[in-house]
C-alpha cells in the first residue's frame, strides 16, 4: 500500500514548512471556562473559522507507531515535516499522532489540511468544550469527542476534552493539556505482547474511548469518598461553618459529571447503530461493553446526585434541630425566669408600710416587717423554680432527644 492509499490526497501536494494551583482550578469549573469560551468568540463569524484561544499551550507532536510485533514512539515537536515524511515512509505500521496543546494556529491548519479534516471539527477541537458526540465524515472515518475526568486536590472535577480522528492507518488526537490519563494506553501498546497491536486502528479509537469511561469510576470512588466526609461532618459538633458550602460545591460538580456521561453514552450508542462498514461487527461487541460502562457510570452519577440532595436536606435538618436545641434551652430559661421577675418586681414596687402622720397601713406588703420575710420568699421562689422543673420534666421538655 502506497502513502497516497493509507493518508489523505493533500499530502500529495509539497508542504510548506511549519510555523514555529491555576491549572487545576481553571479545568475544575469549566462552566465558566465555557462561559467565557463564549464571549470571546466573535458573534455572526463564518463557521469554521479557527481561532486558538490566547492562555493556550504551545503544541507538542507524539508519535507513537506499532505492528503486531513492534513499537516506536518518539516526540517531534517542531519537527512536522519529517513527522509527515516518517508517516508517509512507514505506511505499513500503525499510527497514533497525539497533539497537545493548541496554541499554533498555522500549525492547526496544516493538520486540518494534511489529514483532511473539516473546518467545522477542526472548530470543535480548538473550541475545547464540546459536549460528548461522533461524526462520519469522507471514507467512513470518524470523528469521535470524548471528556476526560478527575476529582483534583483543589476537590473540585476537571475535565479536558479528547477529540479522536480515526483514518485508514492512523488515529489522531488533539487535547488542550500535555497530562492526561492515557498513560495506561500506551503501556498497552508499549508490551511485548499486547493484543491491541494485532487489532485494527478502529480498536484503538475504541481503546481511547474505554480508558476514558473506565477513568470515569476512580473519579466517581474519589467522589464517594468526599461525600461520606462530608456526611460524617454534619454530626461533628465542631463542623466547620463552610460546610453547607462545600456540599454546595460538591453538588454541582456531581450535576456537571452527569452532564458528561449522559452524552458519552448517547455517543457509544450511536456508534452501535453505524453500518458495519463503518464500525465493524467486531469492534462493536467491545464498544457494547463499553456502553455498560457508560451505563453504570450514569447510574453512579444518579445516586451521588441523590446523595448529596439528601445531604443537604440533612444539614438543614440538624441546622434546624441544633437551632431547636438552643431555643429550647432559652425557652426554658426564660419561662423559669418570668415568674421570678414577676415575684421580686412585686416586692420591688415600695409601697411604704406607714403613711406620714405613722398610721399603718396594714394593705401596704406587710411582709416587708416580717422577721422571716426574706428566708421565706426565697423559699418560696425556690419552690416555684422546683415546681416548674418538675412540670417541664414531667412534659419531657428536658430530654435531649
């Protein structure tokens, strides 16, 4: 097989020498990222017009070749044209061209030009937040989104984008970040004696879309985890005041993982229905496991999702329950208080026991001449405190329950 059978008719022509804790926050709340995403795009241009957003990495090419029986891989970043003329010399092997990093507008061209990619997804790659999707273009090649997760430190999830473009010997990527999780991947092909070499280049695109599902789970694990700390918290009498907030938080972040797994399923199941022409008979078993994935995936989110609903109905539960308690208590207080005030505020009022003239006037708090007035109104405020403690145990009011 020829180079001009196995790559696109653009490679006939001669090529023109190419051009030559903030991460994990900005990809955590990509919502706003794509807010901005947005606004920076100018409103009513021509569709398909490139445009490689300012804050973007510089581009490093990866070229990872194999057979069935060997590999190699190397980085020719600055080097596109004998990356093109090694593609072009080595048609036989297997290709997988992963570029990272956008930021070289003339160099997007000429990979959109060279692999004979449309302007419309070459837009959608450098546009980095698209939602979950496939599309068959010229030769039964396809055009698969995919996003990749992790719960980060900052405990909040990141998701990068992964746009794969399948073609007669070669698959290539593009993602905006030179990390990813895909290293488990490239192992597989790195081994001696890996089954993923003797398969098509389709079971590649396959493999990508797998490992990124399958990534899906320690996210969901790590997710897990934080919301049984969470959960544990609300009980802990000295929990913190932002509590409420990092449920909050965590709530969304579950809502967002939702909004990705629903379209990656949608995707494999869209795969599944493409003629087989397209996606063979063969590979579709493997993306129907894959789907199970998807599913499970999706069925994780829908419980964490009523998870934390129910942790926030919980929270303001006890919120309310501890305010209770306190009201309880100055209730309590209060109710045990007022009959005491009322009592020393009547002795308080000094109507004087003897007019002017010395009669005496016997209405007038005779008990202010008692030898034992004092001893007994303090027994008497005594008895009355007892009488209500009594009361208010009686009714179950002091139980702490």
């Amino acid at each position: 097989m020829t180079p001009t059978d196995t790559l696109s008719p653009s490679w006939l022509a001669a090529s023109a020498p190419a051009d030559d804790e903030v991460a994990a926050r900005q990809a955590s709340h990509q919502d706003r990222e794509a807010r901005r995403q947005v606004l920076y795009q100018e409103v009513g241009q021509r569709p398909g017009t490139l445009k490689v957003r300012p804050d973007a990495q510089k581009p490093r090419l990866f070229l990872l070749s194999y057979t069935d029986h060997t590999h190699q891989e190397a980085e020719y970043t600055g080097r596109y044209e004998e990356l093109l003329n090694y593609l072009r010399q080595h048609s036989e092997e297997k290709h997988w061209l992963d570029v990272r990093g956008y930021g070289d507008l003339p160099l997007m061209e000429r990979l959109m030009q060279d692999f004979g990619l449309h302007p419309l997804q070459m837009e959608d790659v450098l546009g980095d937040y698209q939602r979950a999707k496939v599309e068959v273009f010229d030769d039964n090649r396809l055009f698969l989104v995919s996003r990749m997760t992790e719960f980060t430190a900052g405990l909040v999830i990141n998701d990068d984008q992964l746009s794969i473009f399948t073609g007669p010997n070669y698959v290539l990527t593009f993602q905006d970040d030179y990390d990813d999780c895909l290293e488990v991947l490239r192992n597989r092909i790195r081994a001696n004696f890996s089954q993923l070499r003797h398969k098509p280049v389709g079971y590649l695109a396959y493999a990508l879309t797998d490992v990124i599902i399958d990534h899906y789970y320690p996210t969901m694990a790590a997710l897990g985890d934080y919301i049984e700390e969470l959960e544990e918290h609300i009980f802990d009498a000295r929990r913190e005041r932002r509590l409420l907030n990092r449920i909050l938080g965590v709530k969304k972040d579950v809502v967002r993982f939702r909004r990705l797994v629903y379209p990656e399923r949608d995707k494999i199941a869209e795969l599944l229905r493409l003629p087989d022409e397209v996606v063979a008979e063969e590979l579709k078993v493997f993306y129907r496991d894959a789907y199970d994935h998807a599913i499970q995936a999706l069925d994780l989110a829908e419980s964490y999702r009523d998870n934390i609903s129910s942790l926030a109905d919980l929270f303001l539960s006890d919120q309310s329950n501890r305010m209770n308690e306190v009201m309880k208590v100055l209730t309590i207080i209060s109710s045990i208080f007022i009959p005491l005030s009322f009592v020393v505020g009547l002795y308080g009022m000094n109507f004087q026991h003897e007019d002017p003239q010395g009669h005496v006037l016997p209405l007038n708090m005779p008990e202010l001449y008692s030898y034992w007035g004092y001893p007994i109104l303090l027994a008497v405020l005594a008895l009355i405190v007892a009488g209500q403690l009594f009361y208010f145990w009686r009714k179950g009011w002091l139980s702490s329950s």
